[in-house]
C-alpha cells in the first residue's frame, strides 16, 4: 500500500521522481517479483513482510 501511496503522489505532482525514489519503487517491484515466483512452489505469497522496504517507502513520503 504504501508503493500505491507513493506512485499516487508522483501522478498527482506532489512528489517529483529522483533517484532516490525510482530506487525505492524498483526495490518495491523485486520484492513483488519475489512474492509472485513463490506462488508456484508453495501456492502462497510467502511470509516476509519486507520491514526495510516499508520504511523506505515510509520515509520517501515523508518531507524532508
């Protein structure tokens, strides 16, 4: 949810993509990369919650 929040503000221009975002939004589609090839093999997204990718997300929305 919190990657849906941060592109949602990109679109609406309230952010402005920089590196430092882009990284964390390719960061987010690994980890959703990740969860999807585990279906598959265990027929669930797996179990990591993914803590530092939610707190980087967390702090990119976050004003400087």
């Amino acid at each position: 949810m919190r990657g849906k929040t941060l592109l949602s503000k990109l679109r609406e221009g309230q952010f402005t993509l920089d590196s430092e975002i882009a990284s964390g939004l390719l960061t987010m589609v690994d980890a959703v990369g990740r969860m999807l090839s585990e279906i598959p093999a265990t027929e669930q997204v797996g179990n990591n919650d993914y803590p530092e990718l939610l707190a980087q997300l967390r702090a990119l929305q976050e004003p400087n």
